[in-house]
C-alpha cells in the first residue's frame, strides 16, 4: 500500500475544506468513516490517495423521526440500522437488504454515507493490469469481451457494463429520499434517484457529488403502507456474496388487488435501477403468477445480455415475480 497522511479534522465542514479532489486515477484525497471500500481498493493499488480525512465520528449516527420523515444518520452502522425497529417493522426491505449484505463483522463498521457510494466488483476494475475506463478513462473495458457473468444488462454502455455492487441503495430507491450533503459551497440536498449516473462515455464519473462532498444524512419519505415490502436476493452462495439478481419491492394492496407497486432492482444494472413501466403496468392488476412474469418482462424489455451474463435476463424476471408474491405474502403481524 502506498504512503498516505491522515487526518483528523473537528468537524464534517472543516473535513470538507481538508480533502483535495481525488483524481480519476485514486490520487489526491479521500474521506474514511467505516473504510470497507477505500482501504480495500488501497490494498489492491486501484486507489492510491496521498491523503484520508478520518469523519468517522463526526457523522452524525441514528435513526428518528423529523419532519414526518424518517431521518438516518450517515455515520449510522449497517448493524443498527438493520435490526432498527423503524425499518424493520415500518419497511422491512430497508432492514432485509441490510441483513442480507456483506457478513457481521462489516455491516458492524460500515456506514450507510459510504454504502450507497460502494464501487463496483467488477474484477477489470480491481486488477490495476487490466483496460478498464472507470479506473483508467480511455483505456477501454477487458469486460464486454471478458467474463462478465456477474456484471450489469441493464443501463450499460459499449464504455462499461460494471454492476452496481451495493444492496440497501436498491431497497431505498424505492421511497422518496432527499440526501443530505455537506460541501465547499455549504449543505445542499439531492433526489436520492439523482445521486448515481449512468456509465455512459464517462464511467469514471459515478455520482452527481462534487470531489469533496460528503454525505451527512438521509431523509426518507415512507408510505403507510412501505410495511409490505421485501427485499429477495438471489446469489451464489446464502451468505456474503454480492447479488447476481435482486429485488425490492413494495406493494399497496387492497386485497388482490394492486393499488402502487413500487420495484427496485440490484445486481443487474449499473446503478440502483427503479423498474418504473412495471410498477406502472401492475397499477390496478390482480397479482397472479402471470401478471408478476409480465412484470418482470417489462422491467427487463431494454436490457441487453454480454454473452456469459445473458442468463440473468430471465432470472431478473423471476426475482421480480419472487418479490412480488413474497411482498404479497406479508401481513402486519409478518409473513403467512
Ligand atoms: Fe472497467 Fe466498467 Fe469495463 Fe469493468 S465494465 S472493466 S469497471 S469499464
């Protein structure tokens, strides 16, 4: 690992003010709050800041009610917010993709401000030997020619087909989420949708952040009805190991009947994907094994296979039907 400084400034704005903008090749600055992505791609010399700025401290922590929403700290742990009973009980997918991500002793010091910016695990992209234009802009990507059976057939570009790799931002982008940033110009908010970009020609580029914005804090809009909502994961083994396809879902019923679905997917796109023409056709539908595939095939309608991914075309269809019948399935008091 290369020579970095560390400091540790008094507060998020004075911490915003010490952090030289990182360059597209991993020099010049970086924050640490919990440190699982930054000093793991240190590690592999992806990123080789001069300098991280420590905030773990000062981000602030915990989970309330303000302003009829629910307010999450960006230094707030995976661990506590997922057995936190206002996920758990009010939307439960929030407290699910938690649960189901990376294994206890990372969700123990990961914080939510850095798991919404997670890079991606596309394996170009952490061997410095190999073309990647995230990691090295203009050196071409080894993955659509490459293996790329975990990575991305939706929203990807002939530029970078890399998968988003988190779990909870997929689960979040189904409620109205304002993100609290601090910056050198002051705070500001952004539409949670807003945050990540498309790969498009610039794949570097991931994020509407400026270089030295730092997330400080969420502000989320739940539905009376977010209760019913899940978050189904299929992966290669049950325990810590990153989606191959996933599904959140949440679904105001009145009996059969769907009122709003709202899906949001993972493992499968370059970024949190909302599937909005499927919300949209099941508007009004009776849930059945066929209106849930029909779904499912319109969500994946643009979607695009690289050769050794094609496969997670269908089963992105049938983990949205999984999470429909599984959101469906839930009753207050918890599943049937
Ligand atoms: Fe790099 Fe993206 Fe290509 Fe992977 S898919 S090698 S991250 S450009």
């Amino acid at each position: 690992m290369k020579s970095f400084a560390y400091q540790k400034p008094a507060s998020a704005q004075a911490a915003v003010g010490m952090v030289d903008p990182m360059s597209a090749a991993g020099q010049g600055g970086a924050f640490l709050a919990g440190g699982t992505t930054v000093l793991d791609l240190m590690k592999l010399h992806v990123l080789t800041p001069d300098s991280l700025t420590d905030v773990k401290t000062l981000l602030p922590a915990g989970i309330e009610e303000r302003d009829g929403a629910l307010y999450v700290g960006a230094g707030t742990t995976m661990a506590a917010a997922a057995e936190h009973p206002a996920f758990r009980d009010r939307a439960p997918a929030l407290s699910d993709a938690l649960w189901k991500a990376a294994s206890p002793q990372l969700r123990n010091v990961a914080t939510l401000g850095g798991n919404v910016l997670q890079r991606t695990r596309c394996p170009y992209f952490r061997d410095v030997a190999s073309a990647c234009n995230k990691r090295e802009p203009g050196s071409g990507c080894a993955a659509t020619e490459g293996v790329n059976r975990l990575l991305a057939v939706l929203g990807t570009s002939e530029d970078c087909i890399a998968t988003y790799a988190g779990d909870w931002a997929n689960a979040l982008i189904l409620f109205d989420t304002q993100v609290e940033v601090t910056g050198p110009e002051g705070d500001r908010t952004i539409a949670f949708e807003d945050l990540h970009t498309l790969p498009g020609d610039t794949p570097a580029v991931e994020t509407t952040l400026g270089d030295a914005d730092l997330i400080t804090g969420y502000l989320i809009d739940l539905p009376d009805w977010a209760w019913r909502s899940v978050y189904t994961k299929v992966r290669d083994r049950e325990s810590y190991a990153f989606a191959v396809a996933s599904a959140a879902v949440a679904l105001d019923m009145e009996e059969d009947t769907i009122r709003e679905a709202r899906i949001g997917l993972g493992g499968v796109a370059t970024v949190p994907w909302r599937a909005r023409a499927a919300e949209d056709y099941l508007a009004g539908k009776t849930l059945t094994e066929e209106t849930g595939l029909e779904a499912g095939r319109i969500a994946f309608a643009d979607a695009r296979g690289w050769g050794h991914n094609d496969f997670k075309i269908p089963l992105g269809q049938q983990t949205i039907l999984r999470g429909l019948m599984e959101a469906a399935a839930l009753t207050r008091e918890g599943t049937q």
